[in-house]
C-alpha cells in the first residue's frame, strides 16, 4: 500500500457508549431483551428485601448497649449482640475452667494459622503432614493440661476448640485408616478386598448419627468391665471410623487415575509391593486425592456438630446452651447466627484453599 | 545358547522358598487378617455378651412384640402406645420414608431453578444463586434444622395465625391447610390416575416406533392429558362429583378442619430440601457446563429451535453426567433425614433411640436403625444404577 492510501484510510471509531463500559456491561448482562429486563427487576427487589432486612437485623435495629430489657423490645427486629457480649466466653470455649480459657483460644489460634500455612505452596510436602502431628499433640497437651498446667478433664472441653479439635483428629487419624482401606480395596487378594468393601459400604451407607449412638452407647459394651472410655474420645473414635470409609473412597479415586504404566513400570524395576505402593504410586495418587479429601474434610468440621445430640459441649451445643439463661433465652436465635457465621468462615475460607489446591496442582478433571 | 542344544529336559526347581512364593504369601496373609478381624469379633461380642449378662440387659428379638408404652406424635399408619416395639419402629421408619420423599422431590426443584440460575446469563440472577449455594453448604445442616424449627414455634399461636394465602394458617403448632376430605372414590381416582400414567407410556412407545418407522409425529400432549387428567375425572363425575373441602377455622384455642403440618416435619422438609437443593444446584450446574459447546452449535447448525437444542441435544447428554452425584445426594438427604431426632420429629432413629432408652436393648436397637438405612441406600443405589444404565450413551 502506499503512504496516500495509509492516509485515507479513517481511524477506527470507538464503539457506542452504550456497549462498553458500566452501561455496555449493564446491557449485556442485565437488560439483554425484555424477559431479562422483568427477571432483573424482580431479582433486584428480592435482593434488595434480603440485604436490607439482614442488614437492618444485625446492624441498624441490633442492640448494642442497654439492659435486657432493650433487646425484648427489640425482639424479633434486632439482634441482641448485648447477649452476645455477655455469654461469648461460654458459645466459644464452653464449660471450660474460666481461668484456663486462654488455652481454648491458642487452641483454637494454632489450627488457624495451620490451616492457612496449608494454603502457602511453599510449605507443601511431607513437612506439612509432620506439623499438623506436632500441632494435634501441642492441642492435646493445651486442652488436657499437664506438664505444668492444670489439668481439665475432657468433661469439661467444649466450645470452637472442641470443634476443631474432634474436626481435624478426624481428618488426621482417618488418613492413614483410608490408606489401607483404599490399598485393601484395590488389592487382589479376594478374602481382603471383601473385608474392605464391606466395611466402606457399611460405614457409608448409614447416617453419622447411628455411628455416634453406636459409638456411645455400644463401645463401653464391647470392652472389658473394668476399661471405661472417655465421652469425647468414643465420639472421636466414632468420627475417625465415619470418615476414614470417605476418605478411602477419594483415595481410591486418586488410586484409579494413576496410570497403569506406573504400576507396571515398578514392577519392572523389580519393587515389591509396599515399595511400589509408597516410592511410586501413592505419591502420585495422593496427589490427586487431596481436593476430595479437602471436601470430605469440610464436610466432617460440619458434621462435627451432631455430637450435639449425644450431649457434648461442640460450638453448637455451646450455643445453644449459652443461652438458657432467663434473661436471654428469647434471643436463642442470634447465638445460632453467631455459630453458623463461625462455621461458614471456617468452611468456605477452606472450600476456597480446596479450589486453589486443585488449580494448582491441575489435577481436577476439568474439560476445556 | 549352549543349553539349547541339550537334548536332556531341564527342570526348573523352585528357587525362591514358599514363604517368598507371592500365592503362598497372598494366601498366609488373607488368612492371618481374617483370623485377626474374626479373632477381634469374637473379642467384641464375648466382652458384650458378659457386661449384658452383669447387667441384666436382655438380649434377642422378643422385644419387639412387646408393648411400647410411648405416644408418637404424628403416623401414617394407625398406632396407640398400646402397640408393639415393632409398630413403633415401623411408624417411625414411615415417617423417614415420608420426609425423605418429600425432600427429595422439592430439593430437585430447588436444586434445578438454583442450579439453572447460576449458568443464568443475568448477572444479578447468577450471584444471588451463587450466594445461596454457598451460605447453605457452608453451614451445618443441624444447626439449619435447629433455626428452621426455632422460627416455627416461634410463630404466633393459632388466634395471632398469620394468614399466608387464604386458607393456609401459619401458627406455632403447625402450618394448617385446607384439604379435601377423602370419599371412596378417590382411592379409585388414583387407581385411575396410576392407569393413566401407564396408558401414556405405552402409547408413547408405540408413538416413538411409529415416528421412527413413518416419520410421522402422533400429538402426545393431548392424549397423555386424557389418560392421566381424563380418566379420574370421568371417575369422579360418575360417582357424583362429591367434594367436601375442609378449611382450618378458629375455634376456641386452636383450628378445626383441613390438615396440619407438624412444626417438626414442616421444619425437617423445609430444611432437608434447601440445604440439599444446594448441593443438587452444583451438581446440575456441572453437568450442564460438561456438555461441551460444539453440541449446542452442532444442534444449531442442523436448523434445531433453542428449546429443542435444549431438549434432545444439551438436557439427555447432561444427564449421564447429572445421576451418578444426584444419586449419592438422594442418598445424604435420606440419611441426614435421620438428624430428625435433634428437633423432635419421630423418624426411625428417634423412635429406635427410644426403644433404645426404654429397653436398654442398645446392639438390637442400632442395628435395627443401621440395617434399614443399609437397605435404603441399596435400594436407592440399585435403582439409581438401573436407570443410569438406562440413559448411559452407547457407545461404539
């Protein structure tokens, strides 16, 4: 072409200001057509209701300062974060000694700050698994006492640590239960891969709550008279059964998508079997397993919370109980929104590190 | 090689010992674990045998035709504390079943409109649904129960009802309805209506195998609204079109007339089905992304409308994506139905935990609970295998 052409031809114009910009992007994504138009309306109208009543609930009508009398006369239109304010201690840490709940709350800050070191790439590895060991004993020794501080019986255990703490022994001990579950499962040895079956299927096709009751009331009958097991520990004990059947299913997943060469080529390099399973094949099947598990993991915190029924102080129950008290018991409703807003903060902050592992490690069977 | 020309037979003796012989082994160690799990059962059970024996807890099945001696609020089938164990558990097995299939049936409605609405090319539509999921999955189910149920009884009694749509009262003791008081002829009518549906299918499938043949459509609309509508119509004109609808009124203290929902089953439906319909959301909203783009513009290119693109192309394809993780949600709504115990609603487990507590009878008690949710989710999961089989694409 040449330079005279060059000159002639007219610059590109910018495109109308009603399709680029916060008005483009309105149209296309709010006004495209009148169906559109009728169903943002509405839906502008719900979310409006929603967010105004919400807010004006828990901010604008809630009672901050006063005496209970201010919330009665609020009742039903503000929160009574004045309840809140008097009963917090007891909704997070329970019927734990009063003095001693500053170690309910390390407990509670050590899980934090593990689980978001679990979200850092750098500290992923073996490392990793060895320090949430470390921090499950420091937990235990906080919330037992002992090695000079005072002992609490587990009795008295309650609250958010309580939670976290039945939660992540769970998750922990369930790991290496549906290691062997998911080998056992895969193996070929008929009589072993029968006892593995039937022991998922089982598990996993009955509610958490038969576990439990199961748990609490038939475990102190199956051991001998004289050994007596401590209430929270057969709930723990309940828990780590139930999820261990879940967590050897994702394994199994993870076991499954290992190619087939990897196996064949361990055998070629003349390994035996554990050695095949733990230098080449459970790495890799791990690997891929750990947003199940990840998930499998919120859903044991959630699930945590049926210990309630068998009368243990978990963040539920602690919440609940809070207030029993005459003067608060009509506000019984704003304890719940507290405890839930504990749970979904713990459950999507780790649903989000879930989705960051698996694009991370790209190993979700996404299709493009 | 020089061995190859010897004419003598070589035989190979084992040079590995039998304990290195990998059948041997497989087999020493089958054995060793079985020993082991039976070793630890006959442990378990003869430990439990003596402390039922050092506490006089009795053992076997003849309780169950003992009389139970407890009131359940609400049952399907007639029962009186005068009953048997046995019928108690049973009306509480009922009363699962009833709740699980109610939930299950509006949380797949919740869960498609919710799960069609994130894919909603509405930005606003998208993020509202997208906010439900999330504060829904994020939170115990227990503690949601606990709320739902909290909100109900905290409703005004019957003489402050709040009149939500006339004739439907929501009160504290309940939700009261208006309903059709039964007459003979309805049980007819259903017959009917189950007639009618069997009619549709078949005619259906002669339809299919005609257009297949000929090429030529039959209408289905209107014929399928004749066997299944026509038919109990015309059932219920001959007998005289009785109807007698009863509405809730106040009288005195409380409402007479029409049905009520309980506060437990209204808050256990309530729920049971937002909590899962969550979770379907998901599972739909995967299923449809999975079906890849090229089949929608493959269907618009052969001329297909919108609606039909949706129908036989995107909607079938999705499906076999769709039923394998819908089928394991059916099965958690039924199972976390059994949380119906925190709340008062007298499903299995509550009613199994209280024969529990009255017996002492606690190995025959749970595994009665256990055993019957073992058997739900092998049903569900048999017929859910089934009917995947059924729509599984088959493939070269």
């Amino acid at each position: 072409m040449t330079a005279a052409a060059d000159a002639d031809l007219i610059p590109a114009r910018r495109p109308p200001a009603s399709e680029t910009g916060a008005l483009g992007w309105a149209r296309h994504n709010l006004f495209s057509g009148w169906l559109n138009t009728i169903i943002t309306i509405v839906a502008a109208f719900v979310a409006y209701k929603v967010i105004w009543g919400a807010l004006s609930y828990t901010v604008f009508n809630a009672v901050w300062t006063g005496t209970p009398q201010t919330c009665q006369d609020m009742l039903g239109k503000g929160a009574c974060w004045l309840a809140i304010q008097d009963r917090y201690r007891f909704i997070l840490f329970g019927p734990f000694d009063y003095d001693q709940q500053w170690r309910g709350a390390l407990v509670i800050f050590l899980f934090v700050a593990m689980v978001g070191l679990s979200a850092i790439r750098r500290f992923w590895g073996k490392k990793l698994i060895y320090g949430w060991v470390a921090a499950l004993a420091v937990v235990l020794w906080l919330m037992y006492g002992g090695l000079g501080l005072k002992v609490v019986e587990t009795s008295k255990w309650g609250g958010l640590p309580l939670t976290l703490l039945l939660a992540f022994a769970g998750i922990i001990f369930a790991f290496p239960l549906g290691i062997v579950l998911a080998l056992g499962r895969r193996s070929h040895m008929p009589a072993i891969k029968a006892l593995c079956v039937a022991y998922i299927e089982l598990i996993r096709g009955v509610p958490l709550i038969s576990v439990l009751f199961m748990a609490s009331v038939m475990f102190p009958l199956f051991l001998p008279e004289n050994i007596t097991i401590d209430k929270v520990l057969r709930a723990q004990v309940g828990i780590i059964l139930f999820t261990a059947a879940y967590t050897a299913e994702a394994i199994r997943g993870g076991l499954q998508a290992v190619p087939k060469g990897q196996y064949e080529a361990a055998d070629a390099l003349g390994l035996g079997y554990w050695r095949k399973m733990s230098l080449i094949v459970l790495p890799q099947a791990l690997k891929i397993s750990i947003p199940s598990i990840v998930n499998n993991f919120i859903s044991t915190l959630k699930d945590t919370s049926l210990v309630t029924i068998i009368a243990l102080y978990d963040l539920l129950n602690t919440s609940k109980i809070a207030f029993n008290e005459p003067q608060w018991r009509s506000f019984f409703f704003d304890g719940f929104v507290v405890a839930g807003l504990i749970f979904f903060v713990f459950c999507f902050s780790i649903s989000r590190i879930s989705i960051k592992i698996e694009r991370v490690l790209d190993v979700g069977h996404k299709r493009r | 090689m020089a061995t190859s020309h010897d004419s003598a037979t070589i035989t190979v003796k084992p040079t590995v010992p039998w304990y290195r012989d990998r059948n041997a082994r497989a087999i020493a160690f089958q054995i060793l674990a079985l020993s082991a799990v039976i070793l630890l059962g006959w442990y378990l059970v003869s430990n439990t045998m003596h402390n039922m024996a050092t506490r006089n807890i009795a053992t076997g099945w003849s309780f169950l035709g003992r009389e139970a001696g407890f009131g359940i609020s609400e049952h399907v089938i007639e029962y009186s504390p005068a009953d048997s164990y046995g019928r108690a558990i049973l009306v509480g097995f009922l009363n699962t079943i009833k709740v699980a299939v109610i939930g299950i049936v509006l949380a797949t409605i919740i869960g498609v409109i919710v799960g069609l609405a994130r894919l909603s090319p509405n930005w606003l539509v998208a993020r509202m649904a997208t906010v439900y999921v999330e504060s829904l999955r994020n939170v115990p189910l227990l503690l949601q129960l606990i709320i739902w149920y909290g909100l109900i009884i905290a409703m005004p009694g019957p003489r402050q009802a709040v009149q939500m749509i006339p004739g439907v009262f929501l009160t504290g003791r309940g939700v009261y309805y208006p309903s059709i008081e039964a007459e003979p002829v309805h049980t007819w009518m259903a017959v009917l209506f189950l007639v009618g549906i069997a009619l549709t299918w078949g005619y259906a499938r002669w339809a299919k195998r005609r257009q297949d043949e000929t090429g030529n459509a039959a209408p289905l609309l209107l014929p399928a609204l004749g066997f299944i509508v026509g038919l109990p119509l015309v059932a219920w004109l001959v007998a005289g079109a009785p109807l007698t609808l009863g509405i809730p009124e106040l009288k005195g203290f409380n409402f007479a007339g029409g049905s009520v929902l309980s506060p437990e089953f209204a808050a256990m439906v309530v729920g049971l089905s937002t909590y899962t319909g969550a979770f379907i959301a998901e599972v739909v909203r995967s299923g449809i992304q999975a079906v890849s783009h090229g089949q929608t513009e493959a269907a618009r290119a052969l001329g297909l409308r919108p609606m039909l693109v949706t129908r036989l192309v995107v909607f079938p394809q999705s499906l076999r994506v769709i039923v394998p993780p819908l089928t394991s949600q059916y099965l958690n709504l039924t199972k976390n139905s059994s949380l119906a115990v925190a709340i008062g609603y007298p499903d299995l487990v509550s009613t199994g935990n209280t024969a529990l507590n009255q017996t002492g009878q606690a190995v025959e008690c749970i595994a009665i609970i256990m055993g019957v949710y073992l058997a739900i989710s092998l049903a569900i999961s048999l017929f859910m295998n089934w009917y995947n089989k059924h729509i599984a694409l088959v493939e070269r």
